[in-house]
C-alpha cells in the first residue's frame, strides 16, 4: 500500500444518479486517500464511468456530495481544473490538430505544464507527434488523451479504461507511468474491467454492480473474501465418491459438470484433492492448480461474471450532458 495517512484526496458520500428510469449510481460512497491508485471494477453498466464523471464534475448528481482535495467538482471548477486531470473512454478532440499542436493547446490552460516533447515521448507517441488526431488509430488517440490529462501536472488523476486499444507493449509502459504517478504522490481513480491491470496497478478496489459498492478492499482482500483461495480442476475418469472432496480441510465448495470437478478452497489443496483420489482409487487426468483471482472473487461477491448487462443499451439513449474537456 503506497497511500499516506493524510486527509483524503476524494471524497464522495451517498452519490445518487438516475437516467429516466434507470439507477446508473446508487448509494455510493467512496475516500480515496492521497497517494493512492484506487480501482474502480465491474461489468459495463455497472455505473463506473457514471460514478467517476460525477466526481471530475461532468454529470450533476441527483443527490449525494463530492470533495476531490477538499474542492467542491461544481462550485470550485476553476480550481479543480489546475489539479485533476481526466482521460474518458471517448476523447472529443480538434480533428485537425496534430499530437503536438493538441498538447500545446491544453498545455496553454494549466500554470505550468509539463514539457510537451517528454510528455509525447511519455506515452509513446514522437512517431506521429505531427500527425493529426482524426489520422491517429484508435490506440493513439487513446494515449494522446492520456497525455493531454497529465499535461497540466495533476495531483489527481480519473482514468476511464486507460489501456482500451492499446498494444501489450503500449499497455506495460502505461503501467509503468502510473506507478512513477504514485511513487510522486498523484492520486490515481482507475476505471477498469481488466483483472491484470487492477491486481498489478490498484492499492485497492471498490467492486460495483448494478450502480452500488458491494465491496471495497485490496484485491488480495477481495480474494480473501471471496472465500476461497486456490481451485483444483480435473476430469475424473472414473467415478467420484459421493462427499469424497467435501471433506477434506481447507474444501469450501466441490462442484462437477459432467466428469469436469472443481474443487475451491485453500491451504495444500491440489496435494489433499491428489491423496484423497489415490487413496480411493479414482483415476484422474488434466489436473490442474490455479490461484484465485480478481475475477473469481468478483464472480463470488457479485454472483456475474464481467460481462455487458442489459442496462448498457439503456444508456446508449440518454442524452449525453457532459462537459467534453476539463480545462
């Protein structure tokens, strides 16, 4: 854990948001402390991107309040602009302009930029620094979006889906920016539905879903609390006694599909599950031992898998009211 023990960088308390009649946030409340990459998880329309353009101040709440280094996102606009850089899935940018005529642009809204040269090279884009955003690929103007909501020096940082389009080598490297981030101390508000990204990158995780914050913890927390560890797979050539597995120590749940047995829990478990079928003379191949992940405890603590829901087409229709640049 990298945060500090000083008063938070964000705040949010009883955060509320309706679209006609749908509940995109509801009841959410989060502190982020300063220094902090805080993840944000869950499937698409879960209410992420709603919760995190509530805090930079782009949607109005229905109710519920926001402080982000102590600034109200609505009243203290003006201010919040010098401190909080925001990257959204979706960049609205001068098509005509190039990378570095764009960062140069927003460079001129902030009291002391970052240098545009070493910003371009930061995200990987002196190749085509010359090129215009509407020639750029969809990974490029994924990363001159990251760039232009670093320029101004922010001491807090909203990423929606950073890595989105990008290559694996592009996506190492942006993981690697926002650790230098953290270690500098700008708090980070990282949007994702990547489980290597959040289990590298996030000190820890708020899991949403249908619009609430079901859990909130470090992402080996949330595995904890998923309540369960490890899982054994293999397929059982012959039959397996009924109650053989339920037994063992450290068994939590034992479930089969056909001769395909998974058994979940903790401790030396692929060692009990391997004596415990010797012993009653069950023959088993493709055995198999996993750790549990993000993506377990989150199937666990949420009863989905990550995965596109019903409400994103409702969503889809509502007029989209956003502020498109935070300057």
């Amino acid at each position: 854990m990298h945060a500090t023990t000083s008063s938070p960088a964000v705040e949010a308390d009883g955060l509320h948001k309706r679209y006609r009649s749908k509940v995109a946030v509801e009841e959410v409340g989060l502190s982020v402390a300063a220094g902090e990459i805080f993840g944000i998880l869950g499937r698409n329309g879960a209410g992420k991107t709603t919760t995190v353009e509530l805090i930079a101040g782009l949607r109005r709440p229905d109710r519920g309040t926001v402080r982000v280094l102590g600034l109200d996102p609505r009243r203290d606009r003006a201010r919040l602009r010098q401190v909080l850089g925001v990257q959204l899935q979706e960049a609205v940018l001068h098509s005509a302009l190039t990378v570095t005529e764009l960062v140069h642009l927003y460079g001129t809204f902030y009291r002391d930029p970052l240098p545009s040269d070493d910003l371009i090279e930061s995200v990987g884009l002196t190749a085509s620094r010359r090129t215009r955003f509407e020639k750029l690929s969809g990974g490029q103007q994924q990363r001159l979006s990251i760039a232009l909501a670093l320029v101004g020096r922010p001491r807090v940082v909203i990423l929606d889906e950073l890595t989105t389009g990008l290559d694996p080598e592009a996506r190492r490297q942006m993981w690697s920016t926002l650790e230098r981030l953290r270690e500098s101390g700008v708090t980070i508000l990282l949007v994702s539905h990547t489980m290597e990204e959040v289990e590298r990158l996030c000190d820890r995780v708020a899991l949403l879903d249908e619009g609430r914050v079901v859990a909130l913890d470090s992402p080996s927390g949330l595995v904890r609390r998923a309540g369960f560890a490890q899982r054994v797979t293999f397929r059982a050539i012959t039959p397996v006694p009924g109650g053989l597995l339920e037994g063992l120590d450290g068994v939590d749940r034992v479930h089969a599909d056909g001769d395909r047995v998974v058994v979940e829990g903790r401790g030396e478990l692929l060692q009990a599950v391997s004596v415990a079928l010797v012993h009653a003379g069950v023959a088993a191949a493709e055995t198999r031992s996993e750790q549990a992940g993000l993506d377990d405890a989150f199937l666990a603590l949420t009863g989905h898998q990550l995965g596109s829901t019903k409400l994103d087409a409702e969503f889809d229709t509502v007029p989209d009211t956003r502020e498109k640049t935070i300057r």
